[in-house]
C-alpha cells in the first residue's frame, strides 16, 4: 500500500504542475519544434548543392619573392 500512496501523491503532484506551467511547456515545445525544423531543413538543403572542394595547393619559393 505505501508504494500506492507514493505514486499516486507523485501523480497528483505531476498534474498539479503541468496544469500550473502549461504555457511555458507549450512555448517551450513550440520553440523546440521550430529549431529543429529549420536545422534538419538547412541540413537537407546543404546536402543537396554540392560544391566543389577547395584545393590549396602547397606555394613555391618563387610566387613568394617581389
């Protein structure tokens, strides 16, 4: 029976809590979702427009004399 009580007042208390900050768990969603969105969107976007590599190439003793 203890165990009983105990979940069931860890419930209440649960309920109780979410009913008093639904708005900011809401705003807090919202926020979450639209980050992620626009990270996976700017992510499939990159993936698509390959670019060619960029190629440093090693500078001879000559270019570097005026």
């Amino acid at each position: 029976m203890f165990f009983k009580e105990k979940i069931s007042n860890f419930n209440n208390q649960n309920k109780e809590w979410i009913a008093e900050h639904r708005k900011d768990i809401i705003i807090f969603s919202l926020i979450f979702l639209i980050s992620s969105l626009s990270f996976g969107l700017g992510y499939l976007v990159n993936r698509e427009s390959n670019h060619a590599p960029i190629i440093i190439e090693k500078c001879s003793d000559t270019a570097l004399s005026y």
